[in-house]
C-alpha cells in the first residue's frame, strides 16, 4: 500500500473522531509542526512498518501497564524494536511486578483504546491517574512517531517538541528508564 505524508491536520475532518481532532488542536495551540499518514487500522509493531517508511521514522511502542494490585498505571513509551522485560522496568520504578493494563481503564483514563495507545492519549488523564515513563533511547532520536488517538492515522513530531512543549502541557512529568 503507498502512504501518503501530509502535513498537519486533515483539511477535511469528515468522519474524523473527536479525540483526534483534540490531538491535532492541541499540537496546533502548541505551535507543534507534525507529519501525519491516514491508514488502514494498525494494532501491533509489524503492521507499522510501511507507516514507518513513509514517515521515515520508527513508531513508537506506547504501552498501558499496571502495577499488581491496579492501583498505579503508567504509559511506557519505547523504541518500537525494542523488547519489552517487565521485571527490568518494575526494578527502575520500584514497583510491583506490571501486567498490561485493561481495556476499561486505557479507555476511562486516556480515552484510547488497545491498538491507539499514545501519549496523546495523556492529554485527557486530567486526574492524573497514569505515569509517563519514557526509555531514554528513545529521546536519543529526533523524531518519533505515535498514533493520534486512533489507529486509522500516525503521526510524526520533533522529540524536542514532545520533551518541551507537549508534556509540559499535559502536566505528566516523566520517569526517564534505561531498558
């Protein structure tokens, strides 16, 4: 399938769901410059490897964990290569052992849904229920990419602007890891 980049929101929203249209109006109050592709639906690492070419970075892996008693979520986001080991991450952040969080609290907390995790999805945890926790190899890159809150689009935006002008607007400070 040949993608198609284009810059910014889409001119026609027709169809659009409003949590997108939320993401693209916050990038755009926050004077955040990004790339997008529209798709088909998305839900793991190897479907989005032709979105990677066309938008010539690697998609982030955005995961929505909890500790064991469900009381703390966190969102992981990681290079899209990397594994992921639960116990190397559960040491960093002095944590019980994590497990993947549930549907119902990804969609209650963030307003996503399994396949559209992102940290996009912070920006409607207004209780401040989930942890940013981010691998410092991914902040090593100067572009990453992540999905709007849905898995029909990904987009592509500066690490300096998610360090420096996103997730200071969401209010999430992060935990940087090393996994």
């Amino acid at each position: 399938m040949e993608y198609i980049v284009h810059l910014g929101r889409p001119n026609d929203t027709t169809g659009r769901l409003d949590k997108e249209l939320r993401t693209y109006d916050l990038l755009d109050s926050l004077g955040i410059d990004y790339h997008r592709v529209d798709h088909e639906p998305l839900e793991t690492m190897e479907a989005c490897i032709g979105v990677d070419e066309a938008l010539k970075v690697s998609m982030c892996k955005n995961l929505f964990l909890c500790n064991a008693q469900k009381t703390k979520f966190y969102l992981l986001l990681m290079p899209g290569e990397k594994k992921f080991k639960t116990k190397d991450l559960s040491k960093q952040i002095a944590s019980a052992r994590l497990s993947f969080g549930s549907y119902e609290d990804m969609e209650r907390f963030m307003d996503i849904t399994p396949g559209s995790v992102s940290v996009m999805g912070l920006m409607n945890d207004k209780e401040m229920r989930v942890q940013l926790i981010i691998d410092e190899d991914l902040i090593k890159e100067s572009y990453l990419a992540c999905h709007p809150c849905i898995n029909t689009s990904s987009i592509k935006l500066r690490t300096e602007d998610l360090l420096d002008k996103l997730i200071p607007s969401i209010k999430h400070e992060p935990i940087f890891v090393s996994l």
